[in-house]
C-alpha cells in the first residue's frame, strides 16, 4: 500500500517534467545539428572564440548584436552603415543570400536556402549568444 503511494507520488511529480525534458533534448540536438553545419559552412572563416584568428568578425553574442559592431573588426562599408540588428530574421535573410540582402558585404556568397539548416544554425548561434 505505501508503496504503490511512492510510486503515485513519483509519477504525478515525473509525468508533468517529461515534455520540459523532451523541449530540452529537442533543444540540444538542434544545436549539435547547428555547430556541425556551422563547422562545415562557417567556422573556416569564423571563430567563435575572439582570441582565435579569424577572418571574419567572431560571432560570439551575435543574435542581437547591431551588424558591424564587433570592436576592433575592419568591416565592410555596407555591413557598418546597414543599421541592421542581427535578429533571427536578418540571420535567416543572411544565411539565405548575404550579398543580395546586403550588396557590397565583403562576406563571400552563401546560400543556405534549407529552413531547416537555417533553424539548426540559429540555435547553434543562440547557444553561443547567451
Ligand atoms: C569565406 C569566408 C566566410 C564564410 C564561409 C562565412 N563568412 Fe560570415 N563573414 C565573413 C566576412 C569577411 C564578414 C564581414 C563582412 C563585411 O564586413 O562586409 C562576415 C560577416 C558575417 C556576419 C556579420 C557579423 C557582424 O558582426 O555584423 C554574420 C552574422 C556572418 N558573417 C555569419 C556567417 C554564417 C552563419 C556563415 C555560415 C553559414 C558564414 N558567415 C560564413 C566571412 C565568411
């Protein structure tokens, strides 16, 4: 008797955690999905720590950073007078064709045009935002 009361009590406490759970699990395979495709299609020209040479500007703390912001990166006149603040959408627009959302970025053409590539590689962007 007292212990089927256990095992009641352990249910009705674990039951309403598992869709937290799965909203987390769901989380974190997109964002593992997000940093493979960010080291095959970005990294090369990206670091993510600023104490690693990159090319491009890091992109730490990107989501919600005003474009062309990254102190001490010599950016291109477009992305600097663009007034853009990279929100999901303009990441999305970006990664979709960055040289016809933005003519005259010196960020070489890439054509992410997948949503679903896009959503792995925001959450892999979000991650390293927080
Ligand atoms: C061939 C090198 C290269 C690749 C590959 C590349 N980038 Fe870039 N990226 C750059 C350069 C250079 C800039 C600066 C552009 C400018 O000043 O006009 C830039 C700028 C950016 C910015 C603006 C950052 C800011 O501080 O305003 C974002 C966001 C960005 N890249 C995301 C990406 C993502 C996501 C990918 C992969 C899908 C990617 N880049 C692939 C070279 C690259």
């Amino acid at each position: 008797m007292t212990l089927k009361l256990i095992v009641a009590a352990i249910l009705a406490t674990a039951v309403p955690a598992l869709p937290a759970l799965a909203e987390t699990t769901h989380e974190k395979i997109k964002t593992d999905a997000g940093r493979q495709y960010f080291d095959a299609e970005c990294r090369r020209c990206h670091a993510v720590d600023a104490r690693d040479p990159s090319y491009g500007p890091p992109l730490e703390h990107v989501v919600g950073r005003r474009a062309g912001s990254y102190e001490g990166y010599d950016y291109s006149e477009a992305l600097t007078g663009s007034g853009i603040v990279w929100t999901p959408a303009a990441l999305r627009a970006w990664m979709e064709d960055n040289d016809g959302f933005m003519p005259g970025t010196k960020m070489r053409h890439v054509g992410i045009d997948d949503r679903t590539v896009q959503d792995f590689i925001l959450s892999y962007l979000a991650s390293i935002s927080r």
